[in-house]
C-alpha cells in the first residue's frame, strides 16, 4: 500500500533578508510504500533536508502537493497532524533537536509523556534501546554534557521508542564512528523487519546499502533510483558508490 506519494514537489525560500530566492527542490516525484526502507542520497544542499521537513509537514511546499496514505497534507487540520505526529511518525533531525533543559533520558521519554505514558513503562521501553545504543550510562546526562554522537544516539531513541510506523531520520549516522554507526543500523533495519517505514536521509554509501531503495537527489529533482532487491549489502554499496561517482563528475544522466 502506498503510504507517501509526493507529486511534484517544489520548494523556494525567499531568505530573510534581500529577498534572495533559493529553489530547494524543484519537482520532486516520489512514492513510498508501507513498510518500505527508502535512503536518500544526494551532494550537500540538494533539498534533502527539506524534502524530509516537507514529507513530516514541518514544513509546506510552495508548489505540488503530498499525500499521505491517499489524503493531502495540505487538507488534513493541523491538529490531525499533530496528531498524526505524535502517533505515528518518528523524526531523526540533522542537528537532534533535543531539550537543553532535559536529561538524554526525560528527552527520550517526551514522545511517551505526550501520549500518557505510564513510567514505569517508559523505563521497560528505554532500558533496552539505550544499552542497544550504547548510551544506557550515560541517561542522566544533559545534551551539553555528551558528545556529538551520543546526542545523535538519543536523538534517534526518541524517535522509535514509541513504535512508530513511520521514521523520518535526517543523517542518523552522520556523528557516529563506524562501529557505532553499524549498531544503529542495525537497530533501524530491526525497526523496518517489525514492519516499519524508513525514509533516512545519508551521505553515506555504506548507511544507504542497508536500505532496499536508494534514491538520488541532485539539483532538486529525484534524479535515479536502485532498488536492492537480492543484493547483498557489499554489492548494493559498490553500485551506490558508482551512482555517487558518476553524479557527481556529472556523467550521462537520467535527469528529466
Ligand atoms: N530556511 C531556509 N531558508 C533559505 N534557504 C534555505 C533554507 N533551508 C534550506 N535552504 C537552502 O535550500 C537548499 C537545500 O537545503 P537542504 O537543507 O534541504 O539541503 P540538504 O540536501 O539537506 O543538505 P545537507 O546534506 O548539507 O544537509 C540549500 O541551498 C539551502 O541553502
Ligand atoms: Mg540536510
């Protein structure tokens, strides 16, 4: 079933001062299907980031429209997609977005608290996804007292600790050494085996080799795909790696 279906999707911001005008994306088709995991790929300032604010309605396109499963963003109330948010969409932002204020760990439990959670069962959820993350030590911690990769590790517990059937994750691997990175992976494919939607955004061949489809922004537009299908993750990386290489010396193209 078609869980997200984006058509044509442009986005142009006007900059505070000056009025300078930016096209982030510039017709974006795309769709996604229930229980798919979907990495995008694409150079810095591609629109990455904005595709995944606009698909989590964080954000509204300037022009075309998204659908989530068969009813526009644009016509749902903005309580619906609070809603919407709260219950089943897990977001990863690039720079974490966690409370100052807040331990990792009352940071992690804010999406339960919101849905009235009990604590004692807000403790049997963390328990486990943080000794996973390596980050069981250290909950009592506030953000500006750990690493950039252990704020990117909270980050991304906050978003699944509430079993979301949707998980938006801007660049989870981005502050992660690579064992640490592999852990999390790991975690995220687990999360897509139960039945879960993945859109995770990646500069990294390697993250992107354990999604089962690969799609490539470049200028705005999506400009290919490759699905994994029985590639092992060795072989789904050497072709992303030849997809990288030729965007970027600007080869023969598939842009339309
Ligand atoms: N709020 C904003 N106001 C003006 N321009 C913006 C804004 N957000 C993004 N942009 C511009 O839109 C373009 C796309 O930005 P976006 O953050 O989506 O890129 P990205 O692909 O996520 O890049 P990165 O890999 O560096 O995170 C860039 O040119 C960026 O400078
Ligand atoms: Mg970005």
């Amino acid at each position: 079933m078609t869980l997200l279906k984006v058509k044509n999707v442009k986005k142009t911001y006007t900059t505070r001062f000056g009025g300078m005008q930016v096209q982030a994306l510039k017709g974006v088709d795309m769709e996604v299907n229930e229980g798919e995991y979907v990495a995008i790929m694409g150079e810095s300032g591609s629109g990455k980031s904005t595709l995944l604010n606009i698909l989590a309605a964080l954000d509204k396109p300037t022009q075309g429209e998204v659908l989530l499963n068969g009813k526009s963003l644009t016509d749902i109330s903005e309580k619906e997609i609070s809603a919407f948010r709260r219950k089943h969409l897990g977001f990863v932002f690039q720079d974490f977005n966690l409370l100052d204020n807040f331990t990792l760990k009352d940071n992690i439990f804010l999406p339960l608290v919101l849905s009235g959670e009990h604590y004692e069962e807000m403790e049997r959820k963390l328990f486990p996804l943080a000794r996973e993350l390596g980050i069981g030590g250290i909950l009592e911690k506030y953000p500006y007292e750990v690493s950039g990769g252990q704020k990117q590790r909270c980050a991304v517990a906050r978003a699944v600790i509430t079993s979301p059937s949707l998980v938006l994750a801007d660049e989870p691997t981005g502050a992660l050494d690579s064992k640490s990175a592999d852990e999390l992976l790991t975690l995220l494919e687990r999360v897509n085996q139960t039945g879960r939607t993945i859109i995770m955004v990646t500069h990294s061949a390697k993250a992107a080799s354990f999604a089962k489809r690969v799609l490539f922004i470049k200028d705005g537009r999506v400009y290919h795909q490759v699905y994994k299908g029985s590639k092992t993750n060795e072989e789904m990386y050497q072709n992303i790696s030849n997809i990288l290489t030729v965007m970027a010396t600007g080869g023969v193209g598939h842009e339309k």
